[in-house]
C-alpha cells in the first residue's frame, strides 16, 4: 500500500535537501583554487549547479549567465554563477 506524506513530511525534507546543497555550494567556493578562479567550463558549472546542459544553454541565451566563448568552449563566469546562486537564496 502506498504511504503519503504530509505537507510538513515534504517541507523537512525539502529544507533537508536544500541544506545539503546549501553546504555543498559553500564548500565548493570556499575551496581554495576556486576563489581565484573566474571561469569555469560546463562540466564545472553543472558540478556546483544540478543545471543540464540544455538548461546553461537556456540560462545563457537569457543573459543569466556572463559567458565567453572561446574556439568551442563556453567559460561562465564565476561572479555571475555566485549571483545567480545569491538571487535564488534571497
């Protein structure tokens, strides 16, 4: 037989999940390479953000993203991954 959960069941969980990232992402930047980074490539990006690549493609033709490309690479940059992940948060 199939259990439901409750409202407050899925709010605790959620908040769970989003601690756990929250951590993650904290850890991630507080890294100590990473600060003095400014680019990242996609495969980098979709390790902080669970973003498919359909989605950063998406998020950069929307202007969410500052990004270079260069010969076939795209390069996010870091400050504008760290405020997008600010905006959400707030």
């Amino acid at each position: 037989m199939a259990e439901i959960a409750t409202k407050d069941e899925l709010e605790f969980l959620l908040d769970q999940k989003l601690e756990k990232f929250a951590e993650k992402i904290l850890e991630i930047f507080k890294a100590p390479n990473f600060s003095q980074r400014k680019w990242l490539k996609a495969a980098e990006l979709k390790k902080i953000l669970p973003l498919s690549d359909y989605r950063i493609t998406e998020m950069r033709a929307r202007g969410l993203l500052n990004f270079q490309k260069l010969g076939g690479t795209y390069y996010y940059a870091v400050d504008s991954i760290d405020n997008l992940i600010n905006s959400k948060i707030k």
